[in-house]
C-alpha cells in the first residue's frame, strides 16, 4: 500500500501536515481516493464523517451538538 501511496503527489501532501505520518497517509489517500471527486472541503468533511450538526426542530434548539 505504501509502494502505491509513493507514487501519488496527494500522499505526499499527507505527509507534510503535522502528526500525519507514512502510514496514516498512506489510509487516508487510500479511504479518499481521488480528492477532485469533492467539490469543496465541506463535502469532503461530510463524507469523513466530521461534520457537526445543530438539532432543531420548530422552536427547540439543542444546547448541544450530537454526533452522527
């Protein structure tokens, strides 16, 4: 996987955010794939699973977030 990963500018980008190592890189380029297939960061967020919501229904609003 890490041969595979090598290859790719993407892992590479991986690599130079702090506390991503080789390895991590190497699952989040392989998770994502092509990254040009999200439109923005938001929906790259959202198909990560980091996205927060506020619950609200009518006049309640939830005080606070619940994860997914």
């Amino acid at each position: 996987m890490k041969e595979l990963a090598l290859q790719s500018p993407a892992y590479h980008l991986l690599c130079s955010i702090p506390v991503v190592g080789p390895i991590t890189a190497a699952k989040i380029h392989a998770e994502i794939g092509d990254i040009k297939r999200f439109p923005s960061v938001k929906q790259l967020t959202a198909f990560a699973g980091l996205d927060s919501s506020v619950y609200e229904s009518g006049t309640f609003k939830a005080n606070l977030l619940r994860l997914r």
